[in-house]
C-alpha cells in the first residue's frame, strides 16, 4: 500500500513539474488575465502567514491554499466563514462546508463574493453619471475532493466556476486545481512538502446585450441596426506552489513557499506560527516578489488565532490576520470556523 501511494504521489508530481514548466514568463504578461479573483487570498490564519502554509495548510481553510489540505481536519464536518477588507473600498465574503466520509475522502463547497457597493452608471452620453447606481456580480464556485492516501500523503483536486458579471455583460468559466501534502518528509519528523497547481481552464470571454451599438453604415440604402461589439477572451491566472514546512515540538512552525505566477512576477513567502497550549496562536508571515522592483504592493502580515471549546462543538476557531499594503488601506481578514 505505502509502495503504490508512493508511485502515484511520484506520478502527480511530474504531472505538476511538467505542467509549471510549460507557464511563460509571467511578469511579461503581467495583468492580462481574466478572473484575478481567484488569486484573492482567504483564510485568516494562512494570510498572517503570508501564504506560506501550503505544506501545512488543514480543514476548511486549505480549500484555497492547497486542496490536500482538507481531510487533516480535527471534525468530521464543519463550516467556515471569512471576511476580509480589500482594496478600493472592495469586500471579499468566504463560505465554505464540508465533511469527512471515512474511507471515500473528503467533500467540500465553498463560494467567493466580491462585494463592490454601489458604483454610479455612466454612458457616452452621460459620462458624470445619470444618476442611476449598479453593483457587479463577481464570485466563484468551488467543489473539493480530498484524500489521505497514507498517514503521510494527501492528495485534493477542485473544480471552480467563475461568474463574472457587469449590468448586462457578462463572463463565465472553469478552472481546475491540484495539490499534494507530504508529511515527515525523507523521514524526518516535522518536515513537511506541499504542491499545488492552481487554476488551469477555459478563457474567459464578455458578452451579453451590453456589448450591443446601434450604428449606420455609410452611403447604405438601409437604415441603422444594431452590431456586437466582440470581446477579446483571456486566460485564467494559473499558478504553481511549492513549499516546505518544519514543526519544532508543535510549538513552533515555519513555513515557506515558492510560487510561480503565469500572469505576475514570482514570489516567495515566509511564515511563522507560535502555538501556546493548542489554544493561543501568534503568527507572522512576508510576501517578496524580487523581480518586481516597485511595483508589488504586499508585504508583511500578522495575525493571531484562538482555538475554543464550546461542548458539542469540536473546533472553534476565531482567527485574525492584518497584512500591509502599498499605496491602499491594510487588508483587515476575520475568520470564524466550527467543527462537528
């Protein structure tokens, strides 16, 4: 058993070294993809570690992290609620569910909705507004399956439907994500691997009645008609992450992680989480983009998270994570999460 999880832990991590070496030079192409959405960090707790807890990332919160994280839950099911301040007055909301099913794996649901406030109509015509508001729909659907294929490999795939929506435009498209945890790894006790390749689907492309213009063509015999306006499609931001982890008494973990963008510059993360008696954690974590020169705007984030016991309820977590960002206010993220 521990030889055949072996060979396919060793089969989809080729697939995943292949795959990232297939990505461009993603600081070329640098905001030209479609759904940055899907980029959009959740999760207290990994966010006070600057992202870089994908070896170690667990239950609800790894869905967006790295999927293989899921079944190393605490609860046999449980539910998970975030919101976090983001930039330009923009609010990120995270729900997810989800259960452990003994020998089948792991399920779990989760959507993401950008809140955008209300945003004044303009035209061509009325270009200071005409008086009248609209709030874009922007969010994703994900579906999550998750296994341990030993004490020591995990191994979770999602699949995201991505919904972009403006007055009567509109955008729509699948993605696909893998990841790989590894624990102990080449036998030493608290070092931990993780992979994850994120976000591999169709383009994206507008359309809708909203993308429609009434014209006439010059010295024609017919009168005006309407004519669409085609858009250009985009690919999604795909990324792929490697990261290693080490615990130290499980007191202490520091986390690290390399991810390579198909559509930004490449990064490298930092993190650190103390743990007091299983039920104070203090975390801190940093995000470096080297290649950027000025132009990445995160960088240092800290947080701090509480683990509860409230009876029937196993898993009661509050977590906190203040991260910095250039040019716009800090990013404030509340996480609530409760296992059964």
């Amino acid at each position: 058993m521990l030889r055949h999880s072996f060979r396919i832990s060793t089969i989809l991590l080729a697939l995943v070294f292949a795959s990232a070496s297939a990505f461009a030079d993603g600081q070329d192409r640098a905001g030209t993809a479609a759904a940055p959405e899907l980029l959009i960090p959740v999760g207290a707790r990994d966010m006070a570690l600057g992202g870089a807890s994908i070896a170690t990332t667990s239950g609800l919160e790894a869905l967006h992290w790295n999927p293989a994280g899921l079944p190393k839950s605490e609860s046999n099911a449980g539910i998970l609620f975030s919101t976090m301040s983001y930039l330009a007055d923009t609010r990120i909301n995270y729900l997810a569910t989800g259960a452990n099913f003994k020998s089948f794996g792991s399920l779990a649901l989760n959507i993401k909705a950008l809140d955008f406030g209300q945003i004044p109509v303009t035209t061509e015509v009325n270009p200071d507004g005409t008086g009248a508001t609209f709030s874009p729909t922007f969010f994703t659907l994900g579906l999550t399956f998750a296994r341990e294929l030993t004490d020591r490999i995990a191994v979770g795939f999602t699949s995201h439907y991505i919904v972009n929506r403006i007055q009567r435009v509109e955008a729509t498209a699948a993605s696909f994500s893998a990841g790989l945890q590894y624990a102990n790894l080449g036998g030493v006790a608290g070092l931990d691997l993780g992979v994850a390749l994120k976000h591999i689907g169709t383009r994206m492309q507008f359309g809708g009645s909203g993308l429609l213009r009434r014209g006439q063509i010059n010295e024609a015999r017919r009168g005006p008609s309407d004519y669409n306006i085609e858009a250009s499609s985009a690919d999604l931001p795909s990324t792929f992450e490697f990261g290693l982890s080490y615990r130290y008494m499980d007191a202490l973990n520091l986390s690290s992680v390399f991810r390579h963008n198909n559509f930004a510059y490449d990064q490298y993360r930092l993190g650190a989480e103390y743990m007091l008696a299983d039920f104070f954690a203090l975390r801190a974590g940093f995000d470096y983009a080297p290649n950027s020169a000025d132009d990445y705007i995160y960088g240092t984030s800290f947080g701090f998270g509480l683990n509860l016991d409230a009876g029937t309820i196993k898993d009661l977590r509050v977590d906190y994570a203040y991260t910095t960002v250039e040019y716009f206010d800090a990013l404030n993220t509340f996480t609530f999460q409760f296992g059964f």
